[in-house]
C-alpha cells in the first residue's frame, strides 16, 4: 500500500482509504461536483494547485481566471503535468484533462473560446485539487 501522499495507490482499494468518498467519485470515476459549489471556484490565494490524488503539481495559481462557469478555470498548467484523452460520453465530444501522475480525472479543457490570451480553459473540480498557498 502507498504510504506517503504523494505515491500514487495501486488498487483501487487503496484510493479509496486515501480519498473521501466525493474524492473518489470525482478523481476515480470521472464525476463532476456540482457548478458553484466547489472550495476553489472564487479562491484569489497565491501558490500551486496540485492533485489531491497524489500530489504531483499541476497549475499556479496565476494561470486561474474568472470564466463564471461554476468550476475553478486555469489557461494553462504545468508542463507535463496533465493528460488529455478525448470524451464522447454524453452524446459530445470533449477533451478530459487527466493527471499525469495518477490517471486521476480533474475536469475537461476547452479551446477556442477567447476567454483569454492563451485562448484555453482547463474546466477543474475542486475536489481534484489542492492548494498550497505561496
């Protein structure tokens, strides 16, 4: 079994001792919390958000910009720190955004919507995140 945070567990068993319950929907089974309601969705604090899975960072916090989509939005992230894999569940398709260290899901990233310079939204769950303040 993974003993410290930032090992990433090998059996499913072992995530779900690491990670709540709404941890483990999200991170594990590809879930979405609910828009708004998310620790992060209006956080302004300095740091780096990493993977509540396993700790590997993934976006400082000077990439998050206000989208007004209910969830935390980054432009951009570390590099080589996420995964994207494409999403026809739904009846849609879409780009998942994954992390690269533990395959653990965050949340989608869309392109082309000129929200910003970068002209990229990584659409996050709180609940796949941490931050660690500067």
């Amino acid at each position: 079994m993974a003993t410290d945070k930032t090992t990433p567990p090998t059996t499913e068993e072992e995530w779900r001792v690491r990670l709540s319950p709404e941890e483990f929907r999200v991170l594990r089974e590809g879930a979405t919390e609910p828009a708004w309601r998310g620790e992060y969705v209006d956080t302004k604090t300095e740091g780096t958000y990493a993977c509540r899975g396993c700790g590997a960072e993934l976006y400082p916090s000077d990439t998050k910009f206000d989208s007004h989509c209910g969830w935390p939005s980054f432009d951009d992230a570390i590099p080589g720190a996420i995964r994207e894999i494409e999403d026809r569940s739904h009846g849609m398709v879409r780009t998942e955004i994954r992390c690269a260290r533990c395959d653990g899901h965050l949340g989608h990233v869309f392109k082309g919507e000129m929200m910003t310079e970068k002209n990229t939204r990584h659409c996050v769950n709180s609940l796949s995140i941490r931050l660690d303040p500067k």
